[in-house]
C-alpha cells in the first residue's frame, strides 16, 4: 500500500474517520477522567464508610447514654406491639375481621395458652383453618403480616380438597403475646 492509495480511502470515508478520532478522544477523556479524580474519590469514600462501619460496630461513634436511649426506645416500642390480656378477645374479633374482608370463611378456632419464662407474659398458639379463594388467602396473609400488634406466625398448611373447585383450605398457627395486668 502507498501513501496515495490511505489519501484515496480518507478522502472517500472522511465522516467514518472523523467518528473514530472522535470516539478515540472520547475514550481518552472518560479513561483520564477516571484515573485522575474518580478513582482518588472512590478510594477516599471507601475508606471513610469502613472507618464508620467499624466504629460503629465498637459503639465508638456513640456514648453509652445514647446506646442506652435507643434501646430503651425500642423496648419502650415492643412494648407498645404487645396486646393487653383483656384485649384478647377484640384480637379474635380483628382476626375474623381480616378473615370476611378477605371473602374467607373461619372453621374451628382453637388456642392454648402457655406462660413466657421469667416474663410478665402469657403466649397464646392459635390454630385455626380458614376456607375461600386463593386470592383472599393471600390477601389475610399480607393483612396478619401489616398487623400492628406483635404476631408470630408459625406455620401455615396450603391445601386443595377438589381439583374442580377453586376454594383452598388454609391451616394456620399463630402465636399472640398477651400481658398479663401486672405488665
């Protein structure tokens, strides 16, 4: 190839040259962008969020007094979630509640209390088996799941009886802590 012969092919692709001197510039930029002032910066940040990450994990970035806030806070909130013995029986009317909202139907409630050692609280399991469409046993599910009193559920049982009809039979036990009047 002679000097003439890369005129005639410049003169020929000028836009397609023109594109790639400038994509090469382009690339040039970003990469000195990035090696210059990105890098330094994401270093430095990197640095810093583990400085706070493991002064936070010693408690150095926080005084006792305020350790001993937060978690009187959050204990004062457990608190809260906690449903008064007397109120039991508007939970079992709430819990029925969210069974009709949801088109479902409530067959055979059982429960059994039990004391929580060294605490001023009664745990009550509750099963029950609930019967309607999938949709609104979904929807009782997400409704227990946004109750704002302290609710654990510990086992759901999905089942079908008839592979023709669309009702889904629902077992579920639940676990309520109660306080007890002296609490």
């Amino acid at each position: 190839m002679n000097v003439d012969v890369i005129k005639d092919i410049y003169a020929q692709r000028r836009r397609v040259f023109g594109l790639i001197f400038f994509l090469l510039l382009a690339n040039l930029v970003i990469a000195v962008y990035v090696a210059q002032w990105q890098k330094p910066q994401l270093a430095k940040a990197t640095l810093d969020w583990t400085a706070r990450q493991q002064a936070a994990l010693k408690g150095a970035d926080r005084g006792e007094g305020a350790r001993f806030r937060d978690n009187e806070r959050d204990l004062a909130a457990f608190r809260e979630r906690l449903i008064a013995k007397q109120d039991f029986a508007a939970f079992l009317s709430d819990l029925f509640g969210m069974a009709k909202a949801n088109s479902l139907s409530i067959k055979g409630i059982g429960y059994k209390p039990g004391a929580v050692k060294d605490q001023p609280l009664v745990a009550y399991t509750i099963e029950f088996n609930l019967t309607g469409k999938y949709g609104g046993v979904k929807g009782f599910i997400a409704d227990l799941a946004r109750y704002p009193k302290l609710v654990a559920l510990n086992s759901l049982t999905l089942g079908n009886a008839s592979k023709t009809e669309e009702l889904v039979d629902l077992k579920v036990q639940l676990t309520v802590y109660l306080k007890t009047e002296g609490a």
